[in-house]
C-alpha cells in the first residue's frame, strides 16, 4: 500500500470502536508518516486520529510486519514507582514503603520494541528492570482513585534501564534513569487489562531472570494514578510505570533483553556495543 493508500484510508470509511472490547493500540511509522492503529492479528488498521478522545478506525490497514512500531506515547513526562513488588523489596533488604516514591525518566530516554540501548562509555553496570506501565489518556488532576481507570488508556511494557553504578553515586537518580534509549516501551497498548494479578517476567538472551505478579504490588495501579495526578497534573499520552519485581540484574554488550507481561506480549530489545 503506498502513500495515496494511506490518504484514501484516513479519509475513507470510518467508525468507532467500543471502549469496552480488548483493543490492541499501536503507533507507527510507515513511508517516514506517523499513524496510530488498532493491532488484528498480522494487521494493523489506521485510526483516523491519536486515540486519546475517541478510537476510530479506517476500512484500511497495512500488514504488521511493514511497518515499523513505534513507543506506543507521546508524553510530556514519564512517572516511575520505586520499590513497588513486595519481593523485590524483600530482595533489597528494604522496609517496605509508607507511600509511593516516584522519579522522572526523561522522555527523549524513549525507544520502541526492537530498538537498540545504548551502552554509555561512562557506565560501568547497565540493569533491567521489567514494569508494567500506563499510559494516561485525558488531562488528570487530583484523581480519586476509584475514578482513576477512566483516566487510562491502556497499558503496555516498559524496561526501566539503569546506570546501576551511577545511581549509587548520585543522590538523586535523574541521570542513571535518564540517558538516551533507557526506556524501552511497547510493543502497544492493551486498552482493557485487569491489572491486579498480571504475570510479569523479564528473559536476558532467553533465560528466565525476573518472574513474579502484579499481586505482588504494595501500591496497586489506581492507586499510584491517583497519587501521582495530587502532585502534578498528568497530561495525554503521559507514562506511568509500576515498579520492578525481584530479580533485577546485569545486561551486557549484545544482550538481548525482553520483558513479557501477561495479556500484553513481549517487548525485545537489544544493548549495542560501547
């Protein structure tokens, strides 16, 4: 399908889609343009427009493997949670937290499914951390948490890279969160997903390294929505990412790193040559 295509898509037969049913969101890239589109099995059909009012899809679509995919946001922000599986805090040797601790990864730190981390020549230990996370879909401030689903777009992979060795030293963690590729996000959005009782597990070149459940978390999902809207006001296509369970570890030049949490599939990248 070329660039006219495309056009006659976006302009042609559209109707919406039920917010109710499961939907697998996707953005891409095909022939330099930008598109969001609703994911079918090997497809993928174009919306008519970003998806954070209304999801409406075209009568076109392109075959999945011709496009290139792209971080599934577009935030002016991305939101962590630290210390958020009960395991993990266990394997930490740490108390387990009166009320969330959250940090800032940069957005210019985003990279999609397939995409390659960078290894900085000043770091000496790169870690993944394997986390479900959110992206938020109308303007939010002060959100009761019984109320904070309607503010959710959907929820996809996200790797927490770190720069283990500098967050050690630094007092605060903006720069061992924050260098280029460090959050790997996708492949997409899943827009209806308990996320209470989610396995989640992360594969360093296919061995088995993080295994856990959402059921581990010690401050569950709405809840760190609404924390997080009480402290700043969160916009569209914002990030929200959940915490890490046990077993965070050591990547190394041309690992391959995937995180796969249940319902959602695989988000697979690579760590390049320093």
């Amino acid at each position: 399908m070329g660039v006219s295509s495309i056009e006659d898509a976006l302009n042609g037969h559209v109707h919406s889609c039920s917010p109710k049913k499961h939907m697998k969101l996707a953005k891409f890239q095909y022939k330099q343009r930008e598109f969001w589109g609703l994911v079918e099995n090997d497809s993928v059909r174009i919306l008519k427009a970003p998806p954070y009012r209304k999801i409406e899809v075209s009568g076109r679509s392109l075959p999945l493997d011709k496009v290139r995919l792209r971080p599934p946001a577009e935030p002016s922000k991305i939101i962590l949670a630290g210390l958020n599986y009960k395991d993990h805090a266990k394997e930490m040797g740490m108390k387990i937290p009166r009320e969330p601790v959250i940090f800032l990864k940069a957005p210019s730190s985003l990279i999609a499914a397939e995409e390659r981390i960078v290894f900085p020549p000043e770091v000496t230990r790169l870690d993944y951390e394997a986390e479900l996370a959110l992206v938020i879909k109308k303007k939010a401030k002060a959100v009761k948490e019984k109320e904070a689903q309607h503010y959710i777009l959907g929820f996809t992979c996200l790797n927490d890279v770190t720069a283990r060795d500098l967050q050690k030293k630094d007092a605060q963690w903006t720069r061992a969160k924050s260098f280029d590729t460090f959050c790997p996000l996708g492949p997409w959005l899943e827009t209806k997903l308990d996320p209470r009782a989610l396995k989640i597990r992360s594969y360093l070149n296919g061995a088995l390294k993080q295994h856990s459940s959402t059921a581990n978390f010690i401050f569950p999902v709405h809840y760190l929505v609404s924390f997080v809207s009480r402290v700043m006001t969160l916009l569209p296509g914002d990030v929200i990412s959940t915490g890490t369970p046990a077993g965070v570890g050591r990547m190394k030049e041309y690992d391959i790193i995937e995180v796969e949490i249940e319902g959602i599939g695989r988000l697979r990248n690579s760590v390049g040559a320093r």
